[in-house]
C-alpha cells in the first residue's frame, strides 16, 4: 500500500522475479508490468484495480495484493486490506510520507494490520532514509525504527547494511539483482552502523525484557534474538521496522521479502476471525485451521473476458473443494463453487481445494456481492462486511445510439456490481442516468472501459458535485393524506419532529407514538415514506443527510386507513418539517496538496485564491514548495489542466475527499436556482 507512484507495482514485478512466478521483469513504464494488466493501467502507467498473486519464498507460501495508489481507488485499497494480514508501506526516498500514504495508513489501523515499511527509490537525487524514517514517525505516529542503512558512494545508492546482521550486500547488475554478495561492515561504516543499531536495540528493550538485560549488561545479542523480539514488537503492532531499497535499481527487494517472513504474521499468529450467527446474533468464532467450518468473505468481483464474473474469497476458515455448495448467509441462498481457481494477475489457474488463509477466485456466483460471507452450510456465520465511502461526483450519461440503450443499462449495472463506490441512478425529473464515483479519473476510466470492455460507447456530460442536504434547526409538521371519495379511500395523518444530527451520523427514525394514535402496522409505512422522502432534498432535490425523524403523533380511520395513505403522510410530513428546519445544501470538500517549485508558487495561491480554498499551510520538501489546502469540489474540475499551464507542467497535486460542508448561501442560491430553473 501507498501513495500513487512510490512503486507498489515495480516492486511486486521484482518480488515475482526473485521469487520464480516469473521469468521477465515487467517494467511499468514499458506497460508490461504483469500485475497492472487492464489495458488503461499499462496506457496510463498507473495501478487500476488490485491484482492478487501468489509466491513462494523460502518455502513459505506468499499471497500478495497489489494495490493503487491513487485515491479515485481507494475502494481496492479498503477492500484489500479488510483480507489481508499484514501490509508493506511503500514510501518514496524523497517524498516521504505523502497524502495517499496516511490514507492508507489509517486504512490499515482500522484493520489493525502489522505493517513493514519499505524506503524506496533510494537511487533518486535527494533521497533520504533519516528524513523519511522522522516523516514516518511525525506524519503516521508509528513508532519505526531502521533495521537497516543505506549505502551511499558518492551521490550513488549501492548497497544496505543490515542493522540486524552487520552484514552489508550489494548486487550485481548483470543478474538484475538476483545474485548479490554478503560482506562485513566495511570500517568506514562501521561505527555510523552499531550508532543506528544502538537505536533499534534500545527501542526493542521496551518491549523485550531478556533483551533489555543483555543491552544493559553490554553483552551479544544474536540476530535471531533481535529478530524474535521485532517479529514480536511488529504482530502487536508496537513497532514498524523500516527498511530501504531501490526496486527499479533490483536493490533490496530479496530482504523486503525476508522481512515479511521474519515479521508479518501468518495465517496462523492472527486471532481467530469474529463473526455473529445469522439466527441468533451471538458472537462466533473462527480459528484458522484446515479442519474448522468452512467460512470465507467475498470481498472483489471482476469480470473476466474469457470466464464471466469472478468472485474473490479470502479463506478464513476449514477447507473447501471445487463443485461444493456453501450457504451464503447475506442472502441465505446456497450457493455452488462449481471451478476455484488460483489467480496470478489475470490469469487463471483451476484447483480442486482451497483451505484457511488462501486467497481464490470462484467461477460464476451470480447472487453474491462484494462483503458477503460464503460459509459452511450448517455453520452459518457473517463475517464482518466492508465499509466504502459515498461518491462525491456524477456525471450525466446517454448511449451515443438509442439501439445502444438496454446494453448501457446492463454493462453499468455490471461494473456497478465491481465496484461499490461506483453508483448508477436515474434522474426522475428528466430521465437522465447518472453514474457517480470517487473523482474524476474514476469515472473517466469506467467510462473507457464502458467501450473497450462492453462495446458500448456513450456521451458523457459535464461532471457535476453530489450535493446533499441537511437542516439547522429542528422543527414539527404535519402531513395529511386523505381520499375519501366513494368506496375504499385512503387515510394517514402523521405528525414528525426533525433535528440535526452530527456531521457523517446520516439518518435516524425514532417511534414516541405511545398511546396507539397510529396502530403498529401503520408505522412501518411512515418510516418507508419518511426513508422514501429522504432521497430527495427539499431545495434541489438532492439527497438528505445527518438529521433524526421522530414520530410524535398522528390520527387513523377505522375503515380507510391505508398503508400508503401513512407512506404518503410520512413523506409530506418530513418534507414540511424540514422546510421549516433552515434547510442547507452541502458540499463535498477537498484536502489538497500541491507540490510546487518556488517559482511558480505566487501564481498558484492565487488561482488557488479565486476557488473559495483555504489554505493551511505551506512548507519546504526538497527543491519544492508543498501547499495544503482545502478546497470545494465544485471549484476543482479540470484543477489537472490549469494547475499544467500555471507551472508549465512542473507542479503537481494530490486531492482526497475531507467532508462536507454547508455551502456559503451566495453559492448555495446559485445552485438551487439552476436546479430548479427560476
Ligand atoms: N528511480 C526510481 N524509480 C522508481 C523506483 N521504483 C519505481 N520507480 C518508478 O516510479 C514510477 C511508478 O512506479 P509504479 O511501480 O508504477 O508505482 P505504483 O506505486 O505501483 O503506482 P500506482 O499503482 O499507480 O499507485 C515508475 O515510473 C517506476 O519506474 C525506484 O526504486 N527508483
Ligand atoms: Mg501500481
């Protein structure tokens, strides 16, 4: 995991090569690294979608995801780390710790993963493991330490010291790096080393006691002893052991590997998996064990050219076999694992069994979604799902021939089941479809693959920002629905309070009807009017967040009360209620970071200036200015372009969805009117 562009993927090509799975290193910038396959990642150099793969390393077997870095993506980068158990943090030498990689480095928290950092690009001008190794420390919070030192000869990287060993290896160029030699510590060296060793011990004592009393006491402490107490200090997540290395330079990456064997956790150091029973609730168990009930989480699907929908499972628990059904429980249907197949990228290989701690994909499962649990079908259990975050920008879309319409329907449908930050809507009031995503690159890639994959071409309008709305105030009203003329009529009377909730709670209904003024049957009706009603904002129609509806009182006829006659009360209730409430349009805000040579800084703030952002900060990386910002979406499209001409194409940005915020009321009538036409 990492920021966009650290080396996730030239890494990964290295790690296939070492390890054997492949034969040619696959470079990036050739469009041939193997694990970006999708035909846009090897055109636009950039990681897509997360590719899995498996490795074999000192007899260990490996399964390794390959992540993007950038943030319109950040859905495989969730999803990736909900199964995996540890992580490498891929840092670049010079850029250290940049916006992508604190996201994703609270991804891994929420996931508490022991995590390896990894220095890269330690060949490039300016890099600087101390510096990255503070930034890791300020920046993430994490207590890293070294565990190994570059060496540097002149301005060139050639080799590491490993802090552990006192060992120094360099590798040789002919081989790509793959054979490289051992040596001592050459004495130049020697004391700057035991200086950095000292701090890795000492940091180590702390959670180590025998190695506490060996550092006091000035005695040896075998390799083994350190590396004990690291793989330790790391499964508990106490301490992030950092390493260097420069992957496109085949520098380093075999010790990478041995890392994450010395100190990444197997399946078998994670605690049992969680889960609840469908039935009951309760609290279930499952230990990583071959013999345990079968249970697994489904957590991509992809569609394959050749096979049809793909649908990947991590393997908690027991052992499954190709042609046997298991239950899934967030649909309680059975479902058939007619063909597993182990992946390698893009390419398949069919196995007959798969067991705990495996990663594989199953043929043809066309009821199950992304978080589902598949598991054994007499010992059900959920697993815990997967959270995404909501879309933040939408575009209009239309089939360039009407022909072409029920085959735009179906494919969007398709990669809206690939990807669950990728939404498709309808617009009621004009019939428009509208596809929204995480940016702009986002809905730029699926709407080329829209035509590469699916063969269907469309037009696409101007990308607009998902508004929500949300109230100040809170406020009663009633609705009435009543049709009385002639046979069975309808009745409803509804009477709703809403307040305002803390920013990201969404929606709550509250019952405190107690006297029966609404009979049980009834009330349910209300809340699906009030759901109902939520999706479409009282000033310009766009969807309602982060407030409470409370049912208070209401009134029902004998003879023509009516399910729909309480749904439609519901609904008018909430809207009046929350007209009185002092409605207000949100917006999404951005995080901004810019990267920028001093020269051009001036006129960067200020077209910065006239896009309603607030600046927060500006400070020195090498040779460049780095401006953080926060800025309204809304103001930020074709940012790439502008922010191109501005520097002659020499700064560049980083943005990430913050929050949203009230949109100033200048803007905000601006917005309704245009909506609303008057
Ligand atoms: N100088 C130098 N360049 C490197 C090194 N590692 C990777 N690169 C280059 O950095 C660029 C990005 O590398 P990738 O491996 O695609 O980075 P990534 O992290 O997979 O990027 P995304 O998947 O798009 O987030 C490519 O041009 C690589 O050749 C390195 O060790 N030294
Ligand atoms: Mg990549």
């Amino acid at each position: 995991m990492a920021h966009i562009d650290a080396g996730k993927t030239t890494t990964t090509e290295r790690i296939l090569f070492y390890t054997g799975k492949t034969h040619r290193m696959g470079e990036v910038d050739e469009g041939a690294a193997v694990m970006d396959w999708m035909e846009q990642e090897k055109e636009r150099g950039i990681t897509i979608t997360s590719a899995a793969t498996t490795c074999y390393w000192r007899e260990h077997r490996l399964n390794l995801i390959d992540t993007p870095g950038h943030v319109d993506f950040t859905a495989e980068v969730e999803r990736s780390l909900r199964v995996l158990d540890g992580a490498i943090a891929i840092f670049c030498g010079v850029g250290g710790v940049e916006p992508q990689s604190e996201t994703v480095w609270r991804q891994a928290d929420h996931y508490r993963i022991p995590r390896i950092a990894y220095v890269n690009k330690m060949d490039r001008v300016g890099a600087d493991f101390e510096d990255a190794i503070e930034m890791i420390r300020d920046k993430l919070g994490a207590r890293a330490y070294a565990i190994q030192m570059p060496v540097v000869q002149g301005d060139l990287f050639s080799g590491i010291i490993d802090l552990v060993t006192m060992k120094s290896r360099s590798y040789d160029e002919d081989t790509l790096g793959a054979t490289y030699r051992d040596a001592e510590t050459p004495q130049s060296l020697l004391p700057e080393a035991l200086r950095r060793r000292e701090i890795l011990l000492e940091a180590l004592s702390d959670y180590d006691d025998t190695l506490l009393e060996k550092f006091i006491d000035d005695k040896p402490i075998r390799p083994e002893e350190i590396n004990a107490a690291l793989r330790r200090a790391t499964l508990d997540a106490k301490i992030v052991p950092v390493l260097c290395g420069s992957s496109y330079r085949n520098q380093g990456v075999q010790k990478l590997l041995d890392a994450v064997l010395d100190f990444l956790p197997s399946p078998l150091d994670v605690p049992p998996v969680e889960g609840s029973d469908p039935s009951s609730g309760e609290r279930e168990l499952r230990k990583t064990s071959d013999v345990e009930p079968f249970s697994a989480l489904a957590f991509k699907i992809a569609t394959d050219p050749y096979v049809g929908k793909l649908t990947y499972l991590r393997i908690y628990s027991g052992t499954v076999r190709a042609g046997q059904t298991v239950l899934n429980t967030a649909t309680s249907r059975k479902e058939r694992l007619s063909r597993l197949l182990l992946m390698h990228s893009n390419k398949r290989q069919d196995i007959r069994e798969a067991y705990a701690g495996d990663i594989v994909a199953v043929v043809g499962l066309k009821r199950v979604a992304t978080g589902n649990t598949l598991c054994d079908l007499e010992r059900p259990i959920i697993l815990e799902r997967m959270s995404f975050p909501e879309p933040v920008i939408s575009v209009a879309i239309e089939p360039k021939t009407k022909a072409d319409l029920d085959k735009l329907t179906l494919s969007l449908e398709k990669l809206a089941g690939e990807d669950p930050t990728f939404k498709v809507t309808m617009n009621e009031e004009t019939g428009q479809t509208i596809i929204s995503g995480m940016g702009e690159l986002h809905l730029e890639v699926l709407v080329e693959r829209l035509v590469r994959e699916f063969k269907v071409a469309a037009n696409v309008g101007r990308p607009q920002v998902t508004y929500r709305e949300s109230i100040t105030t809170s406020a009663v009203a009633e609705g009435r629905f009543i049709r009385q003329s002639g046979g069975r009529g309808h009745y409803g009377v509804v009477t709703l309070e809403v307040s305002p909730l803390e920013a990201g709670e969404g929606y709550a209904f509250e019952n405190r009807i107690v006297g029966g003024a609404i009979p049980k049957e009834f009330i349910r009706a209300v809340e699906r009017g009030v759901r109902e009603a939520m999706g479409n904002g009282v000033l310009a129609g766009y969807r309602m967040v982060d407030l409470k509806a409370a049912l208070l009182d209401g009134a029902y006829h004998e003879v023509d009360s009516s399910e729909l006659g309480f749904k439609i009360a519901g609904s008018l209730a909430l809207q009046e209620a929350i007209r009185k409430a002092n409605p207000v349009l949100l917006e999404p805000v951005m995080e901004l970071e810019v990267i920028v040579p001093e020269e051009y800084l001036g006129e960067i703030i200020n077209d910065l200036n006239t896009r309603r952002t607030q600046i927060q900060g500006i400070s020195r990386r090498v040779e460049a200015q780095v401006v953080d910002a926060r800025v309204p979406l809304s103001e930020m499209f074709g940012y790439a372009t502008s922010l191109r001409s501005l520097s002659q194409g020499r700064a560049t940005f980083t943005m990430e969805f913050s929050h949203y915020e009230p949109v100033p009321e200048k803007v905000s009538e601006g917005i309704v009117t245009k909506v609303r036409g008057y």
